[in-house]
C-alpha cells in the first residue's frame, strides 16, 4: 500500500511539474524580425496566452509586444500568473 501511495505522490509531483510552460527568447517568436511580437508570433509560440491575456501586456495598445511588454508576459508564464492576467 504505500508502494502504491509513493507512486501516487510521484505522479502527482511529475504532473505538476509539466504544467509549467516552457518560455522563448524574443527573438526566436519575432519570426518577420521586426522588433515587435503580434499576437500570431506570441500564439503561436504559448497557445495558452488568449487575446485577453495579449491585450493585458500590450501596454501602449498598438497590438504589438515590445521587448518590456514581452518580458512581463515571460515572468508571468514562468511564474504561472496568467489566471491573473484574464481577471
């Protein structure tokens, strides 16, 4: 039985553990090179960051993330604390 409860643990920790979304350089999603990621390079790259999570770390509104924005974003995906982006 506790074979069975350690298994338990160990697949419940393992799980946790792939949860957490892996995160790309800037350079590597701004795939036209122009400086800026739309939200087609950001989705593309985190099909979890919704148009409302997008629009959250546009700060200037012009539907585009600068290298700040996007470094907000990167913490927060890092971090898990995008529920708190769509709220």
């Amino acid at each position: 039985m506790k074979r069975l409860a350690y298994a338990t643990v160990a697949t419940i920790a393992f799980a946790g553990a792939a949860i957490a979304a892996p995160t790309f350089s800037f350079q590597t999603i701004d795939d036209n090179r122009d400086g800026a990621l739309s939200p087609e390079e950001v989705t593309s790259a985190y099909a979890l960051v919704s148009e409302i999570v997008f629009n959250t770390y546009d700060g200037d509104g012009n539907n585009q993330l600068d290298r700040d924005e996007y470094r907000e974003l990167e913490q927060d995906i890092e971090t898990n604390n995008l529920e708190q982006a769509e709220q």
